[in-house]
C-alpha cells in the first residue's frame, strides 16, 4: 500500500515575485482545511518543514502549526521535517514537543537537523562551525527532559513536565545528506532520515550501528518526485503551476552548500523546461499518479507549494479523492 503525504511549508512569494497572489493568513487556514480533509479521508502523514527569517515568509514555527493540526486531527501522522532544534533553547523545545505529542496522542515524530543557511546562525548567535556539538547536545537534553525528573542544564537543575504522551518522548531521527552525518545519528541512537540515495551514508550508518551495539533504521529516499499535481490536463498547469515550482526551485538551488545533496534539489533550476526534466516535480494524470505511487511506494503531495492558490491545489486534491485514492486506498 502506497504512503501519501500531506507536506507544507507555507511560502508567500514575496511582492514582485510572479508567484505573488496569496496571504499568509490565507495558506494557513487553507493548511488546516486540507489536513482536515486528508484525515478524514485516510492519507498518512503531514509533514512540515523549518526555516528563519527568509523572503517568502518559509515557516519558522513548525510545532506551533503542528500543535494545530493535532487539535483538528485524530488519525493523521504529524512529522517535523526537520526541526532546526540548535535555534530553539532544547529544554523549551523539549515541553513544546511533549505538548504537541500531548495532543497529538502519539502521532508525532521529529526528524533532527542543524539548518544550513548562514543568516538563520547570524539571526541566531550561533557559530556555524559549532552547529554538530550543539546538534548532539539538544537531543541528549531532549532525552533526558522527557524522563520528567531534574537534571542538570549548564549548571542548573531544570524539570520538564507533563510527560509527553509516547513513553521517552516523540520519536527522533537525524536527518543528513552524508556518511559523517549518518555516523553521528548512529552514536546518538537515532534512526536516520537520508537526504540522498547515496549507499555510502546507508553503509555508514549501518557500520557505525554496528559498532553502537543499536539496532538503527535508515530511510534512504528513492528518486521520487517531491511534488505532484494531479490534472485532468497536464500541459496547461504546468503552465499554470510554473510560477510556483520555480519559485521553489531556484530558492532551494540558491541556498544549497558545496557537498550538499538532497533527491529534491534541481542542480539546473534556470528554465521551467530543465526544473520538469529533473523529475522532483510531477504534473499527472491520475493513471499516471497511481503509477507513480506504485512505483516509488508513496506519494508527496505539496499542495500549497510556492504559494499556489488553494483553490487551485484543490483541483488536484479532487482528483486524487476521485480518482486516484479508490485504485490506492480502496474501502474495504
């Protein structure tokens, strides 16, 4: 059975941009609409993602959105990713998460990273090069604040109370895009969220388990598409849709490091025509759709990505409900 996810990150290109159109207030609202109607209907996951302090407005607080979703769900997996957890003082992030995990009931999980735009740092006070230590850091206070007993925080005895509602707290993973990151997941006893396909970070990981004594879990992600739009006629919305997938495009091409990878970054965003080659971006038909979840086991749906109107989303969420989800997800 094919994994659907619901991801967002609820960028507003800015005035002058051709994808300008929407509000904030507007994407948000359309943000919880939707997840409503993915629970209701069975989808799997909600994803939402982190960034500081960009131009289009990226969303800087994902667990207060999460918190939202929690209260509007009742089935739905909720996951951070990732969680930019060094911006965040970790034993307050330690009662936001457990009040999410709280409401949520135990649907929550937290894939763990560092960020890498150097203006969130600046924004921060933090120093880029010590980003790994304070990484290792925040999940070790993590884990110990979700015990609900004191501990010791830079000289000072600190409590974290309520106990989230998973036992040891939310799930952490790592998230990463190399054999060094995938090693360091492994010292921490975390599984590990790959950013690439490479089977040097699996093996990595793998080994470093190994030597931990853990038995880890490594999700290595296929080279599926990290937006699709279901249509009744392709070629006239990735007309429509252009605005909003080069929007995205170039962003992510503009803010990826030397020695970064990640399967949902499009090396050549200069065109529409080289971003459609690339594959992260599909425009289907619903057999088409259906294939593709067949294929790659899952499907990832950014309905408001780059700002694209909800009423337009919503033409692709119709069609996948009629007619993609009754061959994927058929009631029993």
């Amino acid at each position: 059975m094919s994994m659907i996810i619901m991801r967002y990150d609820l960028r507003i290109p800015p005035v002058g941009s051709p994808a300008h159109g929407v509000t904030a207030s507007g994407q948000y609202s359309a943000c919880l609409e939707q997840v409503q109607w993915a629970d209701r209907i069975g989808l799997d996951m909600v994803v939402l993602s982190e960034h500081h302090g960009t131009d289009d407005g990226f969303m800087p607080a994902p667990m207060t959105l999460a918190a939202a979703v929690a209260a509007s769900t009742k089935r739905i997996g909720i996951n951070i990713s990732a969680a930019l957890v060094i911006m965040h003082d970790p034993v307050r992030l330690a009662e936001q998460i457990a009040t999410v995990d709280l409401i949520a009931q135990g649907r929550m999980s937290v894939i763990c990273g560092t960020g890498y735009r150097q203006e969130e740092f600046e924004m921060a006070g933090l120093e880029f090069k010590n980003r790994f230590s304070a990484l290792e850091e925040s999940v070790s206070v993590m884990r110990q604040a979700w015990t609900g007993e004191y501990f010791d925080y830079r000289g000072r005895q600190v409590k974290v109370r309520p106990l989230p509602h998973t036992a040891g707290g939310p799930m952490l993973l790592m998230g990463g895009s190399t054999p060094v990151a995938a090693r360091r997941a492994a010292r921490l006893r975390c599984f590990f969220s790959a950013a690439t396909d490479d089977q040097a970070v699996a093996d990595a990981y793998n080994e470093e388990c190994a030597k931990e004594g853990f038995q880890g879990f490594i999700m290595l992600p296929q080279k599926a598409p990290g937006f699709v739009h279901v249509s009744d006629d392709p070629e006239r919305d990735w007309v429509r849709l252009a605005p909003y997938v080069m929007h995205e495009a170039q962003s992510y091409d503009e803010w990826q490091r030397p020695g970064q990878s990640s399967v949902v970054h499009v090396h050549d965003a200069e065109s529409i025509e080289s971003v459609r080659a690339s594959g992260v971006y599909a425009i289907v038909t619903p057999d088409e759709c259906v294939a593709l979840a067949k294929k790659f086991g899952m499907l990832t749906m950014h309905p408001l990505m780059g700002g694209i109107p909800p009423e337009l989303a919503q033409e692709s969420l119709d069609r996948l409900e009629s007619d993609v989800l009754p061959i994927l997800k058929p009631k029993k």
